[in-house]
C-alpha cells in the first residue's frame, strides 16, 4: 500500500480537485446569493488549477 501511495501521488489530489469543482456547481446553482456565488466560482477557479497542475506534473519527465 505504501508504495502505491508513493508511486501514485496525484490519484487522491485528482479526486479532491473533483471535490471541489462538483462543491462549486452545487454551490453555484444553489438558491443562495451574494458570497456564495463569488465562493463557487473560486472553488471552480481552484479545482480546474489544481487538476491541470496536478496532470502537467504527473506526466512531466522525471529527470
């Protein structure tokens, strides 16, 4: 388990990016106004970042 911890690093970040962006949209079409719509669009903002991140640095060459 350790080592596919190791070796694996970017799955759970992957699955947390996807968190955050479903938290935004259902943030975003909630019936709720004002700072809740600025706070959905952030979280949006962020997991589309940490997602692109996280791929480029998952493939990039190691050396």
């Amino acid at each position: 388990m350790a080592r596919t911890w190791i070796r694996r690093p970017h799955v759970p970040v992957l699955i947390g990016a996807a968190v955050l962006l479903v938290a935004g949209v259902v943030l975003l079409i909630s019936p709720l106004d004002g700072l809740f719509g600025a706070l959905a669009w952030v979280l949006i903002v962020a997991a589309i970042a940490l997602g692109v991140l996280t791929l480029f640095f998952s493939r990039a060459p190691k050396s």
